[in-house]
C-alpha cells in the first residue's frame, strides 16, 4: 500500500526521494492519480514527470533527476530579464547609443516607472554577457568584460600618526604633498610641495625618489624658507619618517583629498599651467620647477584681494629665506 496521503500544496518542485517514489509506485502498477494523491501534487505534474523524464520508454529516478538538474541550471541566464522584455532592450540599446550610462539609463528607467525594473547591476551583466557584446562599444571605459578586482594587499602602517582631529584650531596649519610621473614609467622622480592656506604660498623641491630619508631633507630644506606652525600629509610612505622632519604632523584620513584643499588645488594649479599629468618628471629640473613656483606664487588672485601669495607671506612674515622665492 501507498504511504499515508499527503496535504496537497498549490505547487512544489519533485526531489530525489519524491522520483524514487513515483518509480516504485509505477513498477507495482499504481495509477498516476492515486501516485500523485500520495505525493500531495496534482495528477498532471506526474503525467509531465513521466513524459519527459523516461529513459528508453521507462521512468527511471536517477535519470530524471538528471534531467531535472540540467533543466534547472538552464533556466537562468545572463541578461534574461532584458532579453525576455524586447521593448525595455529596445530602451537601453536607445540610451546606450546616446552615451548614457548603465547608472544613468537604470535611474531613469525608475523615475520614468518603466516595468520592469532594471537595476543598474542587471545591465552590466547584460552587456558583458554574449547577448550584450556588440553595445560595449557604447560604454566611456569601452571594456568588453566586468575588471576582476586586485585583493588588496597589507598596508604598511605609518608609525605614531596622529590624525587630523587632534591638530589645534588655531595657527598657520601648512599642507604637504606630492606630484608623481606616470606610474607605467616607473619613474621615482617626484615634486614634494608643500602650501601655506592662508596666504597660497607654494614652496616646493624635486626630490629623486620616495623614499622616507629622501622626504625628511626636502621637508628640512622647506622649513627653512617659509615660517608655519605644523605640516598636514597623506598616508603615502614617503611620511613614515615624519618624526624627524622637525616640526609637528598630522595626517588627514584614508581616500580624503578634501581634507588638505589648498596643496590639492595649488598642485593642480601647477599640472595645469606648467607639468600637466603624464609628464616624465625626469625631464624636470630644479630650476624649472622653482621658475614655475615663482610665477605661481606672483599671481594676482582674488581670494587675496588681488594681491600675490607672496606679498601676502612678506606681510605676514611667512617668509624666512628670500632666494627661492625671488620677486619678478
């Protein structure tokens, strides 16, 4: 006799043990309607199950699961949802060739309730797949696969830092950084500058190299040109020695420019007009550099009421060595 009957569910999908069951039940002759009383299904999802799933004529368990695995890995793909909705891939491919972006055309899609619901994620996915090839033409990184993510490797921690928070409020609180050549030429040739916010004096040395001695002479050297209270610097390794650089320093957090604006405007200002990015340095001297400096520094800028950082710096006694910072 059949096991004791099941509850019926609106809809389950057969396992392993449910298709050993339903072949046993079929070789003692039992009826697909009793069969399927049993296993709590409907009459018609065995009639399927028999259908499609014998083997030379015969239901056999191990192969229709077989087919029922393959059948279930088959079922999804990349890109399905856009695939199977040819008005809303009509849409993107629109938008692609207009040089949207996935972000863009996804945002849009839910302010304009486009049904269904792309996630900017679902069209990446489509695009990198085999049905989206073709448009990866229309992207602004022209890439035509997802860029595997690099592990990232253990950061070597920057003795005795003191974070931000804790400079005081108030006094001349410089900012220090560095300008570096194209990281595929494997040039060590940089530019430290360091800034004054107060009055955009820029103050600047080419060093060879980034190693930590090299950054605590050119540091040395610029403190004895101009006058401030403490240096704020980035996280680079270059700073690991900055105990000897013979002044107070404090280092803004991880990934946040923003937090020293005035060198990261003055570096920029520098890129700009004379050393733009991709620029060898090794083909920068120090005499070009300084030249470049000073130029900089006898601008007429409006946020010093149309006076030069370094009429500023002369009136506000920052200045302490003249040579470098000659007048033109």
């Amino acid at each position: 006799m059949p096991k004791k009957k099941r509850k019926k569910s609106r809809f389950h999908h057969l396992n392993k043990v449910d298709r050993d069951e339903v072949e046993i039940l079929l070789k003692k002759g039992y009826t697909q309607k009793e069969i399927a009383e049993t296993l709590g299904v409907n009459a018609s999802t065995i009639s399927r199950e028999r259908k499609r799933k014998r083997k030379n004529g015969v239901y056999k368990a191990d192969s229709a699961q077989h087919k029922a695995n393959v059948k279930r890995s088959n079922s999804k793909y990349c890109g399905m949802k856009i695939e199977r909705n040819p008005k809303v891939k009509r849409y993107i491919i629109k938008q692609l060739k207009k040089k949207r972006s996935p972000d863009e055309i996804a945002g849009r899609m839910k302010l304009e309730k486009i049904t269904p619901r792309i996630s900017t994620n679902a069209i990446y996915k489509w695009i990198y797949s085999s049905y989206g090839q073709a448009y990866c033409k229309y992207l602004c990184t022209k890439r035509y696969k997802n860029r595997k993510r690099k592990p990232k490797t253990k950061r070597e921690m920057i003795p005795n830092r003191i974070s931000l928070e804790k400079r005081p409020q108030n006094g001349e609180h410089a900012e220090g950084d560095l300008f570096v050549s194209p990281i595929k030429t494997g040039v060590q040739r940089s530019g430290a500058i360091i800034c004054l916010p107060t009055s955009k004096l820029l103050i600047g040395r080419m060093i060879e190299n980034k190693k930590p001695d090299t950054m605590v002479q050119a540091v040395k050297e610029i403190i004895l040109e101009a006058k401030f209270d403490d240096l704020t610097l980035d996280n680079g390794l270059e700073n690991r020695y900055h105990e000897q650089f013979g002044i107070d320093t404090y280092f803004a957090d991880a990934y946040s420019p923003w937090q020293k604006p005035h060198v990261e405007n003055s570096i920029g200002l520098l890129r700009r007009w004379f050393i733009p990015k991709g620029t060898n340095l090794n083909d920068v001297s120090e005499e070009y550099l300084q030249t470049q400096i000073n130029v900089i520094n006898h601008k007429f800028r409006k946020s010093l009421g149309y006076r030069s950082a370094f009429e500023v710096s002369l009136q506000q006694k920052f200045i302490q060595k003249i040579p470098a910072l000659r007048r033109v």
